[in-house]
C-alpha cells in the first residue's frame, strides 16, 4: 500500500496515500489475479456504498465496464435509497446491471417469519407495521462491553430498547444472515453464467473485526480493498469520479428494518476515528498521541483497543479454512 511517510506527529495525515499509485496497484493485481483464476471478468453486488462504488469503479480500471457486471438487490427490509444510489454508480462508469429482488426468495425460506419470532420472545405483539434493529454497546463508556441490544418501534412510532438473551439475540442473527447469503448465491449464478469471479467489497476496517457474514458478503474471489481503512477508500472514491452524493452517504447496514449505521451496529465509534485507532493498534502508536488525533482520551483509546481485540477474537473463525483432518499434499500451496 502506497502510504505516504508518516509526519512527525501522528495525525489524519498519517493515513494519507498516493490515490493514483494505489489505483494503479490494484488494478494490477485484479489483473493477475483473474489471469490465474482464467476468468475474464468481474461480477459484484451494489449497495449504493462507498466501498462496493469504488470496488466497481476500480473493476471496470481492470477490464473495461463490458466485462464488469452489477447486481441490485433489495428485500423486503431495504432503503430504496441504496437501489437509486446502485443505479448511479453503475450509469457513471457504465456498468451492465440487474436487479434482482431477493425478497420472495427470503420470505420462502422464512427469514422474515423466522426473526419475527424470536423478537415476539420479548415484545409479544410485534407484528405487521412494526421495525427493529440490533445496537451495540457504547465502547467508550465505562466498563463497557461488547453487548447488543434490540430497539423496536411500533406502528405510531415509538421505540423501545430491550436486553436480549443469547438465544434471542443469536436467533435474529441467524435469520437475518439469509439475506448476505442468499445475495451471495444470486452473486455466484451471475458469475458462473458469465464466467467471472466475484469480487469481496470490505475495507480493512471491516475484514480485521470481521464485519461479515461467513459465506455471505465474506465469500468471493477478490478483495481488492481490504487492505485499505475506510478512509483510504473515501480517498480513492474521490479519485475515481464516484459520485459526490455517494461519499457523504453515511455508512449504513441497510440490513434492518429500522434506519442503522455501521457505527449503532458494530464500531461504536464513526469510521475515521475507528481508522486512527486501529493504525494506532496496528502500527504501536502510543495510546496518548492516538488520543489527540482521534478526539479521543487516553482511556478511551484502550477502551477501543480492548474492544478492537475482543472482535479479532471472536470473529477469527470467519477467516478459517474448512479444518481438514489431514492436509491434501497435492492441493497445497
């Protein structure tokens, strides 16, 4: 990655990288990487997100927009919102696209049904007109832990937060995943049809705490970005072309029913300080000049780190390899 020298004082800057260098050392690894898979081009699903827009933009830098092509799909619980944003991104680079609405499919297999029930353990008359959402724990507040909560609203629209049991709470997960597995699947279709690969969109804030569904939006080919902190990306975006209304889109899931940002679900804190403190962690940072950087206190920055650390843990199955008994000697390597 083409990080440029670190200033003498850790800041923003310290994350600052040459764009058109980067750009040009992506493109040509995706370029290498398809030679060695033998595929010809690159199948990627579109969120109306700053990282699957740039995922796209640098896609079509590798092979040209006729051999790139986008999917949309939206369910039952999707912001239209992200459908109009996807359809821009694919008009600005020229990208094919199709929709395919994964809603029926979702509620064939019960996700909807499946999640209802298992909130209606804590709010019996959930029902029709009502919306929910998951929402983490604050990491910087005092002997805080990594604990989620469920947040309903009503038809008249008053909420509620409530503690779930882990059964609950595992239950919701569990329905839920459908959905970045059942895109995944629609994903693949498009890409054996085409004989593409399928390209991974999280950026390295996402892959280390495993921000991913295994076998969902975790499954692909290629992972152009997960080397880069999401704020490495915004700047790419911006080198790209990718539209301005994209870039001040805040990151959202777009996964519950109601409104949430990446930051309500999983970080606790907003991406670009989430960045500092991960580089901080990542590259020995003394906690205190992470602190001025990010805003921060310097108990609040260990808070992070331990919070930062917990995830590693708790997600490092999502980056295992099935577990063979005995190595395949000729398929190793």
């Amino acid at each position: 990655m083409n990080v440029r020298p670190a200033p003498a004082r850790f800041s923003t800057d310290t994350l600052s990288i040459d764009a058109a260098a980067e750009v040009e050392r992506i493109v040509a690894a995706l370029r290498a990487q398809l030679r060695a898979m033998k595929k010809r081009g690159l199948v990627l699903g579109l969120s109306g997100g700053i990282d699957s827009s740039v995922s796209l933009a640098l896609a079509t830098r590798a092979v040209g927009a006729r051999n790139v092509f986008g999917l949309f799909m939206p369910e039952n619980d999707s912001d239209p919102e992200s459908l109009r944003l996807g359809r821009l991104v694919a008009q600005t680079f020229g990208v094919d696209a199709a929709v395919e609405d994964i809603g029926p499919a979702l509620k064939a297999m019960g996700c909807y049904d499946r999640r209802d029930a298992f909130i209606r353990e804590l709010v019996p008359e959930y029902g029709p007109g009502w919306a929910s959402k998951i929402v983490i724990a604050n990491a910087l507040e005092a002997d805080g832990y990594n604990i989620s909560s469920l947040v309903v609203q009503d038809p008249q629209g008053r909420q509620q937060k409530l503690r779930m049991p882990p059964s609950v709470y595992l239950g919701i997960v569990a329905a839920t995943n459908m959905k970045q597995r059942t895109r995944k699947q629609m994903e693949y279709y498009h890409a054996d049809r085409l004989n593409f690969a399928v390209i991974g969109t999280p950026n390295r804030l996402e892959y280390d705490q495993g921000f991913f569904v295994k076998n969902g939006d975790g499954a692909a080919d290629v992972k152009p970005i997960a080397h880069l902190y999401k704020s490495q990306v915004y700047a790419l975006a911006a080198h790209l072309g990718v539209p301005e209304e994209i870039r001040r889109r805040p990151p959202t899931t777009d996964t519950y029913s109601l409104e949430q940002t990446q930051e309500e679900f999983y970080f606790s804190l907003p991406y670009d300080r989430m960045d500092l403190c991960l580089y901080g962690l990542n590259n020995g940072v003394a906690a205190a000049e992470v602190a001025a950087a990010a805003g921060l206190t310097e108990v609040q920055v260990e808070r992070v780190w331990a919070d930062i650390a917990a995830k590693r843990k708790a997600t490092r199955y999502l980056h295992m390899e099935p577990q063979l008994v005995d190595k395949v000697a000729e398929l190793a390597g």
